[in-house]
C-alpha cells in the first residue's frame, strides 16, 4: 500500500498542480482558481431553464383559466344578450298587437 501524504492527491500530485483533480472535483480544488464560474454559470443556466419551464406551465394553467372564465362568462352575456332581446321582441310584439287590437 502507497503512502499517500495529505499533500498529494490520490493520483500521487499535489493538488494545486493536478489536472485530474480539477476536472473531477472543481469545488475540491485548491482555492486560488476561478474553477467556480463555469459551474455557476452551468447551474444559474440550468435554474432559469427550470424557472422559464415552470413559468411557461403556470402561465400556460393561468391562460387557461382565464379563457375558460373568459368563455363561462362570454356565454352568461351571450345568454342574457339573447334574453333580453327574446324580451325585448316580445314586448315589441306584445305592444304592436295591442295597438293593433285597439
Ligand atoms: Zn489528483
């Protein structure tokens, strides 16, 4: 069994100059080198893709309600539009036979 110093690595460099370390683990590589961009960058682009599908979901749910109030109460006009002119047609009859009557 190799001696391995708490100075080296598991593949027997120091940290600071391993390569494999750094590809492996950026977070575990010695302080001192900007490894932590790219990985931020990765997760920022990954949590706005996750927040935009989320959003585009929500929005989609929300759009839905709205059309189907939008309809419900498209139909609620439509339905006292069409009384109130069956009304207002009646009474019109209504009026019309009664001069006529009289
Ligand atoms: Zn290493």
């Amino acid at each position: 069994m190799e001696l391995v110093s708490p100075t080296t690595c598991p593949h027997g460099l120091p940290p600071r100059t391993c390569q494999i370390c750094r590809v492996l683990e950026p977070s575990a590589a010695p302080a001192g080198r900007p490894g932590r961009r790219p990985s931020t960058r990765r997760g920022g682009l990954g949590g706005n893709l996750a927040v935009l599908a989320i959003v585009a979901v929500v929005g989609f749910v929300v759009v839905g309600w709205v059309a189907a109030a939008f309809f419900a109460v498209l139909r609620i006009v439509e339905l006292l539009a069409v009384a109130a002119v069956a009304g207002w047609v009646g009474f019109k009859l209504g009026v019309q036979k009664g001069k006529r009557r009289r």
